[in-house]
C-alpha cells in the first residue's frame, strides 16, 4: 500500500472513530437531560490524550499523526467557516418592536462587558501564573473575551429542547445572545488584527480593511442576494446554481478575511450576516448545508480541540486557577444577567433563569479558545483550563435554570407563559 493510500485509509479510521464517539456520547448527555452538542465537546476532549491517549497511547500515536493533524486543522476550519456562516444566517434583528429590542440590548451589554472586565482584570491580577504567550495587553483582552461569550445557535437548540424558544423570556435571552455573538466577533476581530500586525499603525490598516470588507457585504453583495431570496421564496427552491454560489461566496470570504489579518471563521460568519432572512430560503439553506456541517465537521473540530487539550503536568497552582476561573466566569455572567433583568421588571425567578441560560458558552468559546492558541495568546495549559470551563459552564446551565424556578426566589414566574410571536416565527 502506497503512503498516500494508507495516509487516506488511516483519516478514514480516524474520522469514523470521531463521528461515532460524536453520536454516542451526544446521545448520552441527551439521556441525562443535557443538550447533545455538550456530549460532542466531551467526546472531542476523551479522543484527545485526557482519555485515548493515556489509555492507548500507542495507537493514539499512529492514527493521529502529524499529517493528520494537519488534515484534522483544515477540515476543522472549513467547518468553522461554514458553521459560523450558519450561525450569521440565523442572526435576524429585523421584526423585533424597539422597546423588546432596548431590553435584549441591555441585558446582551451587562453579559458581554461585566464578564469582559472581570476576565480582564483576573488576568493582569494573575499574570503571572497565567503565563502569557506575548503581549500582556492582548493577553488580558483575549481572556475577557473568552469569559463573555455565549453559545447563540446552542442557546436555540436548548431552548428549542426545553418548549421555551416561543415565550418572552426565550426570545429575550436569544436576541441578547445573538447580539453577544456579534460584539464578541468583532472584538475578537480587531484583537487578532492587532495581534497580526504587531503595531497599531498595522492593526489600524487591517480594521480599516475589515471595514471596507463589511461595507461592501452590506452595500453591495446583500442586494444581489436579496433577489436570490426572493427567487427563492418565489419558488420554495435552492438550486445547485444558487448553492454553488452561496459556497464560493462563503470560501472568498473566509480566504479574503484571513488574507487582511483577522480569522478566517469571521468572514463567514460576517457572510451568514447579509443572506436572506426569508422563511422558504433559510429552510432550504439549511437543509442542504445544516446536518453535514453540523454532524461531520463541527465533531472533527472537537477532536482536533481536544488534541490539543492536555496538561503539561498538573500542579495545585493549576487546579486552584481553574476553580477560580470557573467561579468568576460563571457568577460574572450570571449575575450581571440576573440584575438586569431583575431592573427591567422580571421576577427573581426568571431573572435567574435568564443568568443560567447565558452561561452556556458551547461551541463559541471552544472557537475563541482555538484562535487565541493559533495565533500564540494563551499557553497550552490556559487553554486547557478554559475548554473545560466552557464544557462545565454549558453542563450548568440548564441544572441552573431549572433551580431557578424549584427555589423560593420570589414571584412565580409569569413571562415564559408569555408567547412573542417573532420568535414564534423563526
């Protein structure tokens, strides 16, 4: 057998491996009440050297090869690519009345700074047992920004689960974790520019660059998509022309947006942002790109996270920062969550509620965390600290939300059985 034949026949191994531990540790969490992509994450860091590699370090080794890795790392952010691309597409700001709007928006800004300023400040608190990988300035902005993600499309799948997508404190906590996913990408963007560039001058230059990628997106490519969508309202049909085409797009941007200095995975996502948001064309999108991105290639990105998940040695030092980490990130956002929507006029109880659901980070912050390793922010152990408060973080927030309402918080809750007909809709 040929090298390259039996490089081929060894990603075939290891990709069936991947999809399998996929789906059945998804169906497990799924069986103890917790959302099947939490599974998927948990799975990824079991195939990497936490589990298989310690229990089998010796086929650990031959499948997962450098050149595997390397295939592992594309196919990894070409699924990013297009799932964040799917993630944009679903973001859809249009039809919501201004007053629901003020209040999403007030909620999404207390979740995304309070635990931005709270990651921040523990990092230049803690610098140096967090040892950072460059710039410290760059290093603190990284670790707030990781601490104020929240999981927009899993958020939907949870609610979705639970019958609660379609009540008034659904749509508020969707709309605020959709509007966390933007600022969060973007704040990342102008990171990474910054990053990439070494000097402020260059980091200038490359938002400046950015900019005028999104303009023309908004200015120029939306109008022409608008027709493809109403072409295909019309007709209840994506062809394979319209498909083609939304593909290449979706590749122009990812390369274009990696070109200029920020992460490729941006451009699709800034992408998703301009598609139609007509009901028959979304359906159609989805249908056709949805379960081979979300079934095949988003798995491969968490194996190829949880390869890259593994202490250099555990210490206290570590254990203790991992603790402290995971506490701040979880009462940062939930309290900041709680007491805004506590000031709006919710009760105790779905202010709580709300905290709860905004700490699931799930994939978004599994994303975050490969780029700040890929472009060299945060040491090998930093990651491994934060993925497994991302998994943690994301296991609590539906035992939170449904402590919410079993403890005696105050008023019974009232909005959930409120329906908002935008939601309704999607």
């Amino acid at each position: 057998m040929s090298s390259d034949m039996h490089l081929f026949v060894n990603l075939l191994v290891v990709l069936i491996l991947i999809i399998f531990a996929a789906r059945i540790v998804g169906k497990l969490c799924l069986m103890i009440g917790q959302p099947r992509v939490l599974g998927e994450m948990i799975a990824g860091v079991l195939l990497g050297p936490t589990l298989f590699g310690a229990i089998a370090p010796d086929v650990f080794a031959s499948l997962f090869t450098a050149e595997i890795k390397t295939i592992l790392y594309m196919l990894s952010n070409l699924g990013l690519a297009l799932y964040m691309f799917l993630v944009g597409a679903e973001v859809n700001f249009k039809g919501y009345d201004k007053k629901f709007f003020t209040s999403a928006g007030s909620l999404a800004v207390s979740a995304f700074f309070v635990p931005l300023l709270t990651g921040i400040c523990l990092s230049l608190a803690f610098i140096t047992y967090f040892e950072p990988q460059g710039n410290a300035l760059y290093f603190s902005l990284f670790v707030g920004i990781a601490f104020s993600m929240t999981a927009f499309p899993m958020l939907a799948r949870i609610l979705q689960e639970r019958n609660i997508l379609n009540t008034k404190i659904g749509a508020t906590t969707l709309l605020s974790a959709s509007i966390i996913d933007v600022l969060g990408w973007l704040a990342l963007a102008i990171l990474i520019a910054l990053v990439e560039t070494s000097s402020v001058t260059g980091g200038i230059m490359t938002i400046i660059y950015t900019t005028i990628f999104t303009l023309i997106l908004f200015l120029v490519v939306k109008p022409l998509l608008k027709k493809m969508g109403d072409k295909v309202e019309q007709t209840g049909l994506l062809t394979q022309a319209n498909m083609a085409l939304v593909l290449v797009l979706v590749l122009v941007a990812a390369a274009l947006t990696d070109f200029i200095g920020v992460y490729s995975v941006f451009g699709g996502f800034m992408l998703g942002l301009v598609m139609p948001k007509s009901k028959k064309f979304q359906e159609q999108l989805n249908t056709r790109l949805e379960h081979f991105v979300v079934v095949f290639l988003v798995p491969i990105f968490f194996a190829y996270s949880g390869i890259n998940t593994h202490f250099n040695g555990l210490t206290m030092t570590i254990f203790l920062l991992f603790v402290l980490i995971l506490v701040l990130a979880v009462t940062s956002k939930y309290f900041s969550s709680m007491f805004v929507m506590k000031r709006m006029g919710y009760s105790w109880r779905d202010a709580s509620a709300v905290g709860s659901l905004m700490n699931a980070r799930g994939l978004m912050e599994l994303i975050v965390l490969n780029v700040g390793l890929a472009y060299g922010l945060i040491s090998q152990n930093l990651f491994t600290i934060l993925v497994w408060m991302a998994i943690i973080t994301t296991a609590l927030a539906m035992p939170l939300y449904k402590a919410s309402y079993s403890m005696n918080l105050g008023k019974r809750r009232v909005f959930p059985l409120i329906k908002y007909n935008k939601v309704k809709e999607r």
